[in-house]
C-alpha cells in the first residue's frame, strides 16, 4: 500500500480512494471536478480508477440513447404519418425534419454509433410502435413487427 506524502494530509492511498468513492455518490459533480484536477496534476494514484471508468462508459451510453432518441421520434411521425393520415399535420413533417438533422448531426459527432445503427432502430421502432400502439384501438399487427427503412419524407 502506497502513502500519500505527508503535504497532502498523510492520508494511504486506500483511505484517499474510499473518500473519493463517498464523494463519487454523495456529489457527483464535486467528485468529477476532483478526479478531473487530479487527473490534470497527474496524480494518479489518488484518482478512483473504476467510478471514471464507469463514467466513461456512460458517456457513451448516454451518446447512443441520445442517438437512438432521435431515431424514436422519426419513426413515430413516420408511423403516424402513414398509419394515420386524416390527422397529418406540418409539425409532424417539421418533427420528422428534426431530428433527422440531429442524426446526422449525432453520427458526425460520433461516428461509432454507425456499428450500433440497427440495434438503434429496431429499438427505435420498438419504442415508437409502442407509443402509437397505446394511442390507437387498432390491432397491433397493423405495424410491421420490424424497422423495414427509414426513407425519405418530405
């Protein structure tokens, strides 16, 4: 075991870490700013190692439901567009619109989630043919059971 000098309050290495951890879930936001100076100072046997690496992991979770969100919403419209066409409307067109932009935005941003793309949409589509689903009194089999494309609409 490692002790941390005596400048930094003669605290081990263990100790430094189990505070680290207590912080990680009492502030998240105070425990990143702390684990990101310590990083920057290169003292790396203060940083707690497995919460960053959680940390990091989540980032990109959070990128691809980001991703996936968009996706969702496309497919709503594009199923309420076609599977309800008496209530049409420019917003759903505008919606549609949308967040296409803000998929290709997503994907430039972070071109890695084009390996996780139809895992995306059919999630995608699970979630939107769900939404509709408990909207309408018909059947479900209405829907296709899987994202076939994702074409243009104007």
């Amino acid at each position: 075991m490692s002790t941390l000098s005596k400048e930094r309050g003669g605290l081990t290495s263990d100790s430094a870490l189990a505070e680290a951890r207590s912080a990680y879930r009492q502030d998240i936001h105070a425990w990143a700013r702390n684990q990101a100076e310590l990083l920057k100072a290169g003292r790396l046997d203060e940083i707690d190692a497995i919460n960053i690496a959680e940390e990091i992991l989540d980032v990109g979770e959070r990128e691809y439901d980001k991703f996936e969100s968009a996706l969702a919403i496309i497919l709503l419209h594009m199923l309420k567009w076609d599977h309800q066409p008496e209530r049409r409307s420019r917003s759903w067109q505008n919606s549609i619109r949308e967040h296409r932009r803000r998929v290709e935005k997503q994907l430039r941003k972070v071109p890695s989630l084009k390996i996780r793309n139809g895992e995306a949409v059919e999630e995608a589509y699970e979630a939107a043919r769900s939404w509709v689903r408990s909207k309408r009194t018909s059947p479900k089999s209405i829907f296709p059971s899987h994202a076939l494309t994702i074409g243009k609409r104007s």
